[in-house]
C-alpha cells in the first residue's frame, strides 16, 4: 500500500456546486452511508465512522466556519 502524502488543500466552489456537494453529504450522513468527494483533483472517501466537528475561527476582520470530519485510515 503506498503512502498518501501530506496535504493541506482549500477549493473554493460556487454556490450551485457547493449546494450539490452539500446535500449529497447530507443524504450520506441521514443513511449512516460513506461519503465520496473530489477535491482538487483527488478523490475521497469518507468513511460513515468519521467524527464531524463545526469550528469557528475569527482572526481581525476575518470570520471563518469549517465542517470537519476526522477519521484515521485503516491499514
């Protein structure tokens, strides 16, 4: 099995995208199912065992909310 690399990748999506994006996940999370999602060019699976967080991140006159969800790999 090969290594994934390190990565740390922010994709900006329109509003029609991100609504798509969105309720796919939504339909995941309803059903207990996992989720898969291409990001920059690279496809993830998220695993219906993943924890989701919400955070809130303020920096000046920035504000920022992130969904997160945290899973480790199984080897």
């Amino acid at each position: 099995m090969t290594n994934k690399k390190d990565r740390d990748i922010e994709k900006t999506y329109s509003i029609s995208e991100a609504v798509s994006k969105l309720r796919r996940l939504a339909d995941c999370l309803e059903k207990d199912r996992p989720f898969e999602i291409q990001i920059a060019g690279e496809r993830i699976y998220v695993p219906a065992r993943a924890v989701l967080s919400i955070e809130h991140e303020r920096e000046g006159d920035i504000e920022e909310v992130e969904f997160q969800f945290k899973w480790k790999r199984v080897k």
